[in-house]
C-alpha cells in the first residue's frame, strides 16, 4: 500500500495569530473555510462540532500545516506541553537563517524554550513556542550556508 504524507494538524486559540506567525516564517495560506455538519462529526468524533480551518504549505510546497479553531464546541486548554511529552506535539521547519526566523518569532511574542544549539556544525536548531503554545523548532543547515 502506498502511503502519502498530506499534513499535521493543530488546534488554535486563535486562528489569525497563527497564520500571522506562520506566514511571516514564510509558509503561505492555499485554503481557508468554516467546516461542520454530519461529515465533519463522523469524521472528527464530536458531535455539532464547528471551526474555522487554514491550510498552510511551505515555500518548497513539501509539506502543509492544518490549522483549526474550534467554534464549537469550546476548545479544551491544558498546560502546555514539554519537549518530552508523549504524542504530538513538534512541527519542524527548515529555515534559511536561524536569526531572521528568530527574530520573526519574537514579534510574535515566541521565543527560545533555552537557546540556539549548534549540532555539529551541520545545523543550528532551536525550539520556540509558538502560538497556543506550539512548539516549533527551527533549524537551519550550516552545510547549504
């Protein structure tokens, strides 16, 4: 059986935030609507279940992010996750340059979880937490640079 990969998706606080800071690392909106009714409850699980989507792809279109906003019912917060908590709970984006993508985050309120690594100089890598408490770790290859 031939299996493709088509995207990751996350539940946001707030949808707008998040596409703001998504775009500005460089990935761009391809789709945008409100989904419910009975195929969205059959699918997802939950009864009257109403939100806003985004589907976002990166600059080299290998890869999308779902982005969702739950209308109804009302969304479940719970402490955010640490970087070794069992399940989902990273997106990985190659960046050109680990600085401008920092400095990108940080206007956005998103910074750090401890520093930059060098991982033998073939990338430097960080983890930020981004909007509704996503982690995000940013790499950028040192060998391309």
């Amino acid at each position: 059986m031939k299996v493709a990969f088509v995207n990751v998706s996350i539940a946001v606080r707030d949808i707008e935030a998040a596409i703001a800071f998504f775009t500005d690392l460089g990935l761009h909106v391809v789709g945008r609507d409100t989904v419910q009714g009975e195929w969205s409850e059959t699918a997802v699980g939950l009864d009257g279940n109403r939100a806003k989507i985004a589907i976002l792809e990166t600059s080299a279109g290998e890869g999308q992010i779902e982005l969702f906003e739950y209308l109804y019912p009302e969304a479940i917060e719970i402490e955010p996750l640490a970087p070794n908590t069992v399940g989902m709970h990273r997106v990985a984006l190659a960046v050109e340059d680990i600085d401008v993508a920092l400095e990108i985050a940080g206007k956005h309120g998103c910074l750090p979880l401890r520093g930059v690594a060098n991982y033998q100089d073939v990338y430097k890598l960080t983890y930020v937490r981004g909007p509704s408490d996503i982690i995000v770790m940013l790499a950028q290859d040192l060998r391309s640079s």
